[in-house]
C-alpha cells in the first residue's frame, strides 16, 4: 500500500473532497505514530519534508503527479483501482486491515 494513501482519508473525513483544500489534519499509524501533517494543502512528512499537495479532491506527489481519488468510502488508485476503504475516521487496505488513523485540530 503507497504511504500516501493514508492522506485521502482526510478528505473524506471532511465530508467533500473539493472541501479539504487547505485544511489542517495530522495522520498517525495504528499505533499512534506521526506520519504526516498536512497545512494549507499541502503533505508533510513527520520531518516537514514536503510529500505533495491536496487539490480539487485528487491527491498529487511532489512532482504533481496524480496518486489518489476518493469516490465514495473508496480509495481509488490513479487507474480508479480499490486501494482502501474510509471508515469513521480510519483508513484501512482491500483486506479491511486498519492502516490509519486521521485527527483534525
């Protein structure tokens, strides 16, 4: 599973994707572990090293390459295959398994 796609869970916590743009959250593993943060639009890592961007409810890396979708409660890949599920705040892969966790401030 791409480390990033624990970022569209953000987007649907949301509610709509085109809302998340420049909205704060942090994403932690399922042991509670910092991953990312994401300010303004923009993906950190844990060591404020710039991962990529959020934007009109894609997805993007550092090269504005396209990563991610969400439709629904699923996490499409950039050929719209299931990658994950969104599901109260959790991220979890094809097998149901958690992977992440979202927190808004």
């Amino acid at each position: 599973m791409n480390k990033m796609l624990a970022l569209f869970a953000l987007l649907s916590l949301i509610g709509s994707a085109l809302q998340a743009w420049g909205q704060d959250a942090k994403v932690y593993d399922r042991e509670w572990r910092l991953r990312y943060r994401i300010e303004d639009g923009r993906i950190y890592d844990r060591n404020w090293r710039l991962q990529g961007w959020i934007e009109e409810g894609k997805v993007y890396d550092e090269n504005w390459r396209l990563r991610y979708r969400i439709e629904g409660d699923r996490l499409l890949d950039r050929n719209r295959r299931t990658e994950g599920y969104i599901k109260d705040g959790k991220v979890y892969d094809r097998s149901w398994r958690l992977r992440y966790r979202i927190e808004k401030p």
